[in-house]
C-alpha cells in the first residue's frame, strides 16, 4: 500500500480521535492488577465558551443590592424576578440562581455546591484608578474571546503561552499515577491549550465518535499497520511521525477498552454535547484502578454564551443543559465511590456588561462567577465578594458595569491545584501571577 508523503503526515497528525505523548503504553487489559491507592482525585474544567453572563447565573437577592440589580437590568430588559429565582441563603446574605439553574439550588443545599464569585485574570490587584491611568498591568487583549480563552486556559496573562495550568498541573503530579497508560490529563473537547503540559501531553477525544484508525479489525490488518510504522525509514520526520501515530494508537485502544460495556451506573446523563462528554469522564473514572491512575484531569466545554442578543432565551436553554450533565456527573462520580474525590468547576473567557445593550444581550466585560461541585468543596456557601452592581461606580471601568475582578484566575487555580496535590512552591510555577496576591487560597475546597 502507497502513502503520499502529503497524505502520511496528516494521517499521523489525526490518527483516530487521540493526541497523546510519544511514551510507551500497555493495553488494559495488562494493568487489571494495578491499584491507584486510596487518594485518587479528579479535577474536571468545563469551559463555557463565549463568555457567560454571571450576573444573571446567579443575582444577590438582599434589599439593595437586587434593587441595584433590578434598576440598571429591569423587568423589561433582562432583568430576573426575585420570585422566579431559586433562592438560597449564605454567610454573606440571600442569593438566587437562574431558574434554570434547579439542579444548582438542589447540589448548593445538598453542601456539594459553592460558588466562587468575581473572579477574572489578573495580572496583579488593579484599582479603576490604577486601570484608567495604565499604572498597573492588566492582561492583554482583555475583552478579546481567543486572548480571554487561552489566558484562562493557561494562567499566562501577557503573550502566548504553549500550555495551559491544567498540562502544568499533570505534569506536577504525573508520578503519582502508577501507569503511564493514558496521559494523566484528557480533554473530551477535542485539542484544548488547558490540558497541554510542558512535559506531558494530553489525550484528545473528539465528540463521540469510536478511537483509533478507520479500518481497524483488531487483527492481521492492525498488525500489518503496525509492521508499517515500525519500519525503519531512516527520515528522522518520517521515524517520529510513526512514533505518534503508533502512540496514539496504543493510547485510543486503552481508552477504548475502558469506555466500552455497559456504564457502571445507573443514572441517565441528558442527551446534550455536555452531557454526552461528562458521561465519558464518568466512565474514565470508573476505570481507575484498571488503568492505575491517582491523578486525572478533565476538560469539557459548552459554546453558545457569547450573549449579544435575545439572552435570556439563550440562557433558558444553555443553563438547563449545564447543570441537568453536572448534576448527573456529580450522582454518577457518588455512584462510582468517588464523589468526594471528584471536583468539577467552571471558566468561561470573561464576564458580560451589566448594562444590557439595545439586543437586549450583553457585551465583552471582565469579573464574572463560577461554580465547583463535589464532595471535597465546602458547598452551600458563596465565597467572595460581588461587585458593586453601580454603573460608573469605584469598580466600573467604563460606566457599563465591565466590572473589575476582586479575585485572580491564579488564586481561583491555585485553591483547586493545592488540593489536587500541587505543592506550594510548584503552585507559582503553574500560576505565575500567583506571587502577586497576598492570599493564595479562596479557601471554597477542603
């Protein structure tokens, strides 16, 4: 069989579904014995691509600031009624989250929900003051979806960066894992910059479609390929190429292997992108002691949130989609044995303009709030400050409520990565504005 030169390195470029490291690995099969001890952790991003409007995911509902929140949205607008919220308490006062956000309330009052409010990138604590007079740094490209997304995949603020803090993490903790079987990071949403290392690389799964080559029988035919790539061209390109086509191979059959069979558990994920990526981490995760794994990391996301116009039928749909795959994740990892060392949260690239624009949407802003579920997170409380909800007030830049982040994506990292295992000396490697911000740890994890 003749392969065009052209044609072998896009084949090698894509070989079934998985980008993997050029490493050895064994199939399944052979690991059945290996334990992966009794700490096993998982950290589980889910991207909301576009930039959500945490404003409205979910809205103070003491006395002033929901008047605040009520005057500059307004019932015609994309203003939410206090009565339609889903109402929960915290320290700090009374909360609501969207109405479509049930499952939120449900996991929040069940103590396996926190919410980590005004958080954005950072270069380093910046007053509007500071901000308007240039006098401090401020990450490039602040407003900008492809800078937004790759800073808050990579924690780098100020020029590119050619991994993510997710790849930095699993490179700190990858001799932790007694298998080198798959990388210690996957991303279930295709070549994403937050699970690439500097040592290690990830695993890619796009979508849903079945690994490794097109044509594979599992027999002569694979074992005629793999004779092929194990040639000895002497073209150093050509000896590499096979390398990761070979690797990616071994590591899509493992994968394989582990995400085939009925699922080891009984709840039903929806039948959403979302939900269809959650359900494979969840089957990931059920094979952790097959595959000898004690650290793994996750990322998943969900498109539609650049909000420009007619957001609130968006959000109906988009929320319902968001917490309906995570609150079926969260039963699942609980069904699994792992449900306190399991912990998703959320990024987005940036949060929205307070002030609604005549689409009666949202436009490119700054601060916005996340989520993280899990056994191991200190639930049912909100963690942090809200902005000021006052247009042109001391934390407005612009008068349209782009409001300045109280808290760092470093610090909102640095909480996940110190529990995960990321000793503090290595948390300033993962995170480099880190040493900027005299609290470390936004304390919403045990």
């Amino acid at each position: 069989m003749f392969i065009s030169r052209r044609s072998f390195f896009r084949l090698a470029a894509g070989a079934g579904s998985i980008l993997a490291a050029p490493r050895a690995f064994n199939r399944l099969g052979m690991m059945s014995a290996l334990a992966q001890g009794p700490d096993y952790k998982a950290l589980v991003c889910i991207f909301l691509f576009g930039g959500n409007d945490g404003g409205n995911m979910i809205v103070p509902l003491e006395s002033q600031p929901y008047s605040r929140y009520s005057a500059v949205r307004g019932p015609s607008s994309l203003g939410l009624a206090a009565n339609t919220l889903r109402a929960v308490g915290a320290t700090s006062g009374a909360y609501g989250f969207h109405p479509s956000l049930a499952p939120f309330q449900t996991l929040y009052q069940q103590k396996r929900l926190a919410v980590v409010a005004n958080v954005g990138t950072l270069v380093a604590p910046v007053t509007k003051s500071q901000y308007r007079q240039n006098l401090v740094p401020v990450p490039s490209g602040l407003f900008s979806h492809s800078d937004q997304q790759a800073q808050f995949q990579s924690a780098v603020l100020q020029g590119p960066s050619s991994s993510g803090w997710g790849g930095r993490v699993a490179d700190e903790i990858q001799a932790m894992n007694a298998s080198q079987a798959i990388p210690p990071a996957v991303s279930l949403a295709g070549n994403s910059l937050f699970t690439r290392g500097v040592t290690t690389q990830p695993a890619s799964i796009s979508g849903a479609s079945a690994l490794g080559l097109s044509g594979s029988d599992g027999g002569i035919r694979d074992a005629s390929y793999q004779q092929i790539l194990k040639f000895e061209t002497g073209f150093s390109m050509v000896s590499a190429a096979n390398k990761v086509v070979g690797d990616a191979m071994a590591v899509g059959n493992v994968i394989q292997s582990a995400l085939q069979g009925p699922a080891p558990f009984t709840v039903t994920f929806p039948n959403s992108g979302l939900g269809s990526q959650l359900n494979q981490v969840a089957r990931l995760i059920a094979a952790r002691t097959a595959l000898g794994m004690s650290r793994q990391i996750f990322f998943c996301s969900q498109g539609g949130y650049d909000s420009h116009a007619g957001q609130l039928p968006t959000h109906v749909g988009l929320f319902g989609q968001l917490a309906a795959a995570m609150s079926a994740f969260d039963t699942a990892t609980q069904e699994l044995g792992a449900g306190s060392q399991v912990t998703t949260f959320l990024e987005s690239d940036f949060g929205r303009t307070f002030q609604p624009n005549s689409n009666i949407g949202t436009d490119h802003a700054w601060t916005s709030h996340f989520v993280a579920t899990g056994g191991a997170v200190k639930g049912g409380e909100v963690y942090g400050e809200f902005p000021s909800y006052v247009l042109g007030g001391d934390d407005d830049v612009t008068d349209r409520g782009v409001f300045i982040p109280r808290y760092a994506l470093d610090q909102y990292g640095a909480t996940l990565a110190s529990w995960f295992g990321v000793g503090s000396g290595a948390l300033d490697l993962v995170f480099p504005n880190l040493r900027n911000f005299s609290v470390r740890s936004l304390g919403f994890i045990a």
